[in-house]
C-alpha cells in the first residue's frame, strides 16, 4: 500500500479496478470518479460497491418507492417514518411501538439455517436501534413446490434457523406465513418482522451529532463470514455458472445477539448514546457512512482499532464484512467509561474506532495511511437512481381471459365432499404445526394470540392491558394475475385479520419481493405494486412505515411471482377482549359478513382441484374492509361475537374447518337460497369474514350491522361433531383433523 494511498489514487487515475466483478456498472464506476474527481481507493470502491447494491441503496425502486411518502395518510399516531431503521407508533398511554419487515431471501436459498437465523438478527437489531425492546417476530416464508427435493433441503433447515435463533434470543414467533409454490424452486422467500415496545422519550435515531464525540463499535469481533453477503447475494439473480456464494452467508450467535440486546438497553436507561446504527447489510460501509451522513459533521475511523476473528482481513474486507451481532454508538467523551463498563459488564467487547468530526467527509485510516476520504451522503444516499424500463408482460393478456368459469364444478354432495378434504389437506392450507411447534410462542409471557390465529397479539402494558395486533400477508398468485390489485388484496387480508382479533389497524410495514428489475415485464409488476400499495394506505388510513424491497428473485429467466407481503399492526385497548377463531361453544350461532360473488380466479381450489392460474383475483372493496374492521372492532369490544375468522386463502369452508377444529366443535352449515354450493365453499371475494354470535346477542348484532350497511347472512349453527352443509354432505371433524394434520409431516417429518 502507498505512503497516501488517497493521494496515490489520484496520482494514477489510469490504474485497473475490479468494478465490475464488485458488482458496479460501467456508469457507476464513471459517476464514483466523478463525485471524487480521481479514481477510488481499494477501500473506497468496496464501500461504493456494496452500498450501491441494489439491496443497500434501492436504485431500480426509489422512483416507485416515493409514492409511500406522496400518498402518505394523516395519522396521529406516527412517531418516526420511512427513512429510519424501523418506523414508530404511537399506541397510547406513552408506550410506542416499531415494526419492520426485512427479507434474507438469497442467503437462505444457499445456506438454510444461517441465512434464515441472521435474518432474524439483523431484523432484531434493527429493532434494538431504534430503542426499543423487541417482544416478538414473525416469519413470511415462501417455497417451492412442497414435495420437490430442494424444498425437502431448503424448508427444514430455515425453520430450524428460524427457531433456532428466536429461542435462543426468548422472543415468541407469534405468525408468519408458510406457502408454497413451484414460482419459489430456486428463490425461496424468507421475510422475517420483529416488533418492539419502547416509551415515547426512549426513541434514539441513526445518526452520528457532535463535533468531538466518539464512534464505538460493540458486540462481535469482524470476521471473513459475510463479506458481500446480503448486499451482494440479493442484487443478482442466480446462475448455475457462477461461483459458489456459500461463504457470504452470515454466520449468527445468537446468545451473543442476546447480550448485545440487555448492553443495548442498559446504555440506553442511562442515557449514555446520542445516534446508534446496528451492522447488518454492507457492514462497517454503511454504519459509518449512514451515521455520519444523517449527523451534522464529518467522521474519522481507525480501521486498525476494529476488533477482528481473522488477522489477514484486508481493510476492503472488513469494511465489506458482515459479520452479525454487530453495532455501531455515538457517545459523548464524558460518557465513554461509562458506556464501556456496562459493555464489560455484559461480556460484550467494546472499542472506540473514531470520532465525530468538524468537516463534512467520512475519512477511514489504516496503518497510519488514508485509504477513505468521501463525502458520506454520496455512499449513504446520493448513489444511483433509475427509471428502468418498465412493460405491462405480452402473457398477461392471454391469462387473465383463462378463468376460472371453464373449470369443472362437482356434481354432487359426494364430490363436494371429496374437493373440501382435498383443500383443507393440500399444503399451503394445511395444518402448520410441525414448523410451529419448533418456534417458542409464549416465551416472556406476554402472548396473548399466535398461531394459527388471524394475527399474532402480544400484552404491552400488564397492569392496563393495552396491546398490539399484528399481522403479515400477500398471495402472490393474486399480484400475477394483477399486481396492482394483488397489493392491495395483501393489504386487505394484513388489516382485516388485525381487525378480525379486535384490535384497530394503525399502520403498516412492506417486504416487497419482485424478480430482475431489469427485466421490463418484472419492473412494471414492481411499478403497479407500489402503486396499489400507496393509493390501498391513503384509503385505509394506514401508513407505510418502512420495509424492504427484494429483487432479482429469479434463477434465468424463472422468475417468482410478485410477492408484497404486507404486515399491519393494530392496536387493542384491552387484550382481555380479543377475539380467537374458535368455535367452543355449542348452539353459537354463525353469521357470514359481506358478500360472496362468484370469484374462483386464482383462488386455492382453482389450485388444489384444477391446478390452474388464470382470469383476474378478487375484486378490491377498501371501503368495505374499512366497515367490516369497523364492526369486527365494535363487536370484539362490547362482547357481541365470541370468535371471528377473515375469509381468505379456500374461502369459507377453510375458515369454517379451521375455527371447528381450533375449537373442538362442529358446524351445521346452510347455503343462502340460490347460491352455487361450489360459490358458497369455495369463492374468496373479500370483505368477509365468519363470526360466532352467542344468541342472547343475535338482535344488537344483526341491528348493528344493518345500521352500517354491512351484508349480514346467517349460515349456520355451531353443533355436533361434524362439519355438514345442508343437503350435501357431512364429514367428522376426527376426518378433517386426520386429513388436516398429516400432510406436512408426511412431506418433511
């Protein structure tokens, strides 16, 4: 290395760089010169490369992503939006809540375990940033077809990762999803979401304020595992002719997280941190370029004083690492004893690697050589942005007139019959409990709902009850057949299953998940996703608070379909008042709210039965959605339903299977006069759910809803110990339980 490395890069402007095997374009390497007005260092242009990523810097999506903020709802209760590590709330008697969504799709595909299990880390520690204490995760997971050999490889070890790592750290896994699909062979979603409680006073942001003050990295030494990891994994698609990615994936420690979490905390209650940014995509690159461009000054960083596991890691390396548990404080001089006492306390390895300075650049020093002299915004947030082509696909024409009204309805009961056990034992409609019951739920004790309820809850306060709701959704076979109005179907069934609990939707978190965006066809799903999104909040009063945007999620030219997933988090005055979705009580009269059509287009027994996807997804009625929450809210509080279940993925037969075997109790179910049976089962038009009604409160039920304006039909009784449509069919509910339960074990047990 020369005496001045910075000096020597501008004195050889001429010299060969690896921009393009870092991951650069042409263009980016050209407008990296410019902003230096040389050519970068080693050091420089490995910050440049990750933070430049697609995944880092959200280059094909900031155009699109903006309409979040453009659209943005009035809402009280936002505390911190878009822009910091993880949005706020405010949910009421002091206490705020954060949420975020993130995904580790690629390094999950390539190592199961750890990718999934640092997933939930970097989730965590986004969480532990903002102040807050995390309370629970959740985990959205996406993948192949359930009984293709790679799933057998890749489901297993990501929800051992999964439990693993929420275990070990005491957080309940309280909801997620599971689906599979042959779009997801070799791009498996992975989305993971974590939610903290924090008070009002307590939030801390990123950003590093203070001319004097000192940079602290704490928590794991840097190691070689995950140099490039997530920023370079997810910011291209995979391609049997590359070489292995294996070593970027991160290696987590989660008791190590834990300790990090309590050292975390504890310097917080003694207000001993000014600006703090955990380590997670992009390593040191980001922490101390986010940091120093969010402050009012410049940064200074010793590279040599970073505590490493490997000796022999270059400093482009250990800027590039990232390695886990991992974060970054700002604190002032007076401070610094205290805060690495409690840092020793906590077993947790501490080290002052800078300070903030007078100046407006972040410069990085090694062996007593500059090696990193730049402006922090241009890494941190002036990178590339693009407008990418974008084209409505030639195929969608032809698939959207493919519906499902050609398709083969049964004849008969008998075959009715036979569809139903069909549906409630295929794999996405399955009991999950085998991937489930490896995730603790009620560690804590807060738990209040989890699995396989609407959404999870958890108490927030004990001595009032106060609570939050949340929920996360998308059906990405809805958004290929319209990602406009698959956007907002995710965002329906997020907010209906909260409102479904009982408690009130205040805002929402996005993990959106497209193929290349450098393919038109995937940029233009991508487009008109946010856009539904966007106008779906502005409607519902729900704003986005943050997320994460996953592209590339394609191998060739197989692309996934497009997938927003959306989780809504809602807010419950009294847990006590929550809704499950058991049916316990025998003589309960069912009611169905809304109103059925005939929408079979992509539903699940279009699927299961036909194996078909084709026509366009159910129509989206926000107003509706509002109104139905708007009831299941009221009805929750005053004691007027004793169990609730949206209807979604299967329609009303799911729902009604689902809530009879939670409960134990079975269903007499009669179809409205002059309704399709196959309809009635089957159709998942949206806006509805199914609803126990104790009969002492049937008349204020029914005047309520007909106050409102909501369809309100009465279905059936709950009874027996079977579940049986009238005139149709019956089938016991040990049948339903035997057909229902066994499926996933069979495939992975």
């Amino acid at each position: 290395m020369s005496l001045d490395t910075v000096k020597h890069a501008a004195q050889t402007p001429d010299a060969p760089q690896p921009w393009a095997e870092l991951g650069l374009k042409e263009n980016e390497y050209s407008q990296v010169r410019e902003i230096l007005g040389r050519r970068p260092t080693g050091a420089e242009l490995a910050m440049y490369s990750v933070m430049w990523s697609e995944h880092c810097s959200y280059k094909s999506s900031k155009v699109h992503l903006k309409q979040f903020g453009e659209k943005a709802p009035a809402n009280d209760a936002m505390l911190v939006g878009i822009g910091e590590q993880a949005g706020v709330v405010d949910v009421g008697q002091g206490y705020a809540v954060t949420f975020k969504v993130e995904s580790h799709n690629h390094p999950s595909y390539v190592e199961p375990y750890q990718g999934a299990a640092t997933g939930i880390g970097g989730i965590v520690r986004d969480i532990i940033a903002m102040g807050a204490r995390p309370v629970a995760v959740m985990d959205p997971l996406r993948f192949g077809a359930a009984d293709h050999p790679d799933t057998k490889r890749v489901l297993p070890g990501v929800v051992a990762g999964i439990g693993g790592y929420g275990n070990c750290l005491g957080l309940p896994n309280i909801g997620g999803e599971v689906v599979f699909d042959a779009c997801y062979q070799g791009n498996p979603l992975v989305n993971a979401l974590c939610v903290g409680v924090m008070k009002h006073e307590d939030i801390h942001l990123a950003k590093a304020s203070g001319v004097g003050n000192k940079v602290i990295l704490y928590g794991a030494r840097t190691g070689g595992d995950g140099i490039g990891g997530a920023s370079i994994l997810a910011s291209e698609t995979f391609d049997s002719s590359k070489p292995s990615k294996r070593p970027a994936v991160q290696v987590g420690d989660p008791f190590q997280e834990k300790l990090l979490i309590e050292c975390t905390l504890e310097a917080f209650r003694e207000k001993l941190v000014v600006g703090i940014q955990d380590l997670g995509a992009a390593g040191l690159s980001c922490a101390t370029s986010e940091l120093a461009s969010n402050g009012t000054g410049g940064m200074r960083v010793e590279l040599d004083d970073v505590p490493l596991r490997d000796s022999t890691l270059s400093p482009e390396e250990i800027l590039m690492s990232e390695s886990q548990e991992r974060m970054c404080a700002v604190v002032e001089p007076a401070k610094v004893d205290a805060f690495l006492a409690i840092c020793e306390k906590w077993d947790v390895i501490a080290t002052v690697i800078g300070e903030v300075t007078d100046g407006d650049r972040l410069e990085i020093f090694w062996h007593g050589e500059q090696i990193v002299d730049v402006p922090p915004r241009t890494v941190a947030h002036d990178g590339p942005v693009y407008e990418r082509p974008m084209a409505r696909p030639t195929w969608l024409d032809e698939l959207q007139a493919d519906t499902a009204a050609k398709l083969a309805r049964a004849a008969d009961g008998d075959g009715l019959r036979a569809q139903v056990l069909a549906l409630v034992g295929s794999p996405n409609q399955a009991d999950k409990s085998w991937i489930t019951a490896q995730y603790d739920k009620y560690v804590l004790g807060n738990t209040v709902l989890a699995q396989p309820e609407d959404s999870g809850m958890i108490r927030v306060d004990a001595d009032t009850n106060l609570g939050v709701a949340i929920s996360t959704d998308g059906n990405g076979r809805y958004a290929k057949l319209d990602p406009y109005a698959g956007a907002q179907l995710a965002l329906s069934e997020s907010y209906r299953n909260v409102a479904a609990t009982g408690a009130k939707p205040l805002a929402i978190t996005d993990c959106l998940n497209f193929p290349s965006p450098e393919d038109p066809a995937g940029m233009w799903q991508f487009a008109e996703a946010c856009r539904g999104l966007a106008d779906g909040c502005l409607e519902l009063g729900t704003p986005v608070t943050g997320g994460n945007v996953s592209l590339y999620n394609q191998t060739g030219d197989a692309a996934i379909h497009p997938t927003p997933v959306v989780g809504v988090l809602g807010v419950i005055d009294d847990v006590t008042r929550r809704t499950p979705i058991a049916f316990e009580n025998d003589g309960q009269l069912l009611y169905l709210l809304g109103d059925t059509k005939e929408e079979l287009d992509g539903s699940a027994w279009s699927q299961v039965v036909h194996d078909h996807l084709g026509g366009r997804p159910p129509a989206v009625d926000l107003g509706r959605e509002r109104l139905l929450g708007e009831i299941l809210i009221s009805a929750s509080r005053d004691g007027m339903i004793d169990a609730a279940h949206d209807l979604s993925d299967g329609g009303l037969i799911q729902a009604v299977v689902e809530s009879c075997l939670k409960g134990g109790k079975g269903a007499r179910l009669v179809a409205p006069e002059g309704i399709d049976p196959t309809v009635f089962l089957f159709s998942e038009s949206q806006g509805r759910a199914v609803v126990a009604v104790p009969r002492s409160e049937e008349l204020r039920f029914t005047d309520m809803c007909g106050a409102r304006g909501l369809p309100v039909a009465r279905i059936g009784v709950i009874d027996g110990d079977s579940v049986e449509l009238q005139g149709q069919f019956s089938i016991p509910l040990a049948e339903l339980r035997e057909t229902w339960e066994a499926t996933i074990p069979a495939l992975f047990g």
